[in-house]
C-alpha cells in the first residue's frame, strides 16, 4: 500500500496482520485435518508480540545495523522485520497415539482467528474509505 499513498503505516500494519491470520488459518485447518494422525503434534504461530514490540518500539532502546554481520538489538526497526513464525507445540500433553491436538481448542482458536481477519478487514476497508472520499469528495 505505500506505493500508493506514500509511507501508510496503518494500512501496512493492516495488510501484514491480515497475512499472518490467513497462515494461521491454514495451520488451524491443518491441525483439525490431522486430529486422528498418530504422532502428529499441532502448529502454532507466533506473530502478535513481535507486532506489539514493533508498535511500541518507541519507547525502548534500539541498536542501528548497519552492516550485513550486526545483530539487531531491542524490537524490529521496520515492519519488513516482523515476520510470522511457525512452531511445532511440545508443550501440551499427548494422547496415548503421541497426538496433541485438542479438537475443542482448535475450534474456538478458528472461530477467534476468522473474527480477527473480519475485524482487520473492515478496519483496512474504513480506511480505505477515506481515501475515497477525500479523492472524490
């Protein structure tokens, strides 16, 4: 969106939620597609903090890399950095076939995650919305 209407942080932010809750969909979906697969351990996805530390990284101390090898200190300085990641969940007991996924759970997570998409969707079009009105007036 930035080409656009310039640098639009909103509808950026927007877009890369948005892209996050899709890839968690799937994992959901893929989650409830392998409840009966012996040994299967459920998908997570990590994404919300690492936009939260981004959206507040004004108020913490960051480090500047300006070479390839730097490590990068504090929160990601551009939302380019912060990327959705996908972990393999240990931490929840198993069945006696080495599954973990949790039927009930995994319902209630799609349910919360498709209002989250909705919810940014209708943000992104009210945003959206005024663009087209301050052009058509």
């Amino acid at each position: 969106m930035s080409d656009l209407f310039g640098q639009n942080l909103t509808l950026d932010v927007l877009a890369k939620a948005m892209q996050a809750d899709a890839l968690n969909q799937k994992l959901i979906a893929n989650n409830i597609a392998n409840v009966d697969t012996p040994g299967y351990h459920r998908l997570t996805l990590s994404f919300k903090s690492q936009l939260r530390k981004f959206l507040n990284q004004t108020q913490e101390i960051k480090g500047v890399v300006d070479h390839p090898n730097d490590l990068p200190i504090g929160s990601p300085t551009s939302l380019k950095e912060v990327q959705p990641e996908v972990f393999v969940d240990n931490t929840t007991m198993m069945r006696p076939d080495g599954n973990n996924v949790d039927i009930d759970k995994e319902m209630a997570d799609l349910e919360q995650n498709s209002g989250d998409y909705q919810t940014l969707a209708r943000l992104a079009a009210m945003k959206l919305a005024i663009y087209r009105t301050a052009i058509t007036g």
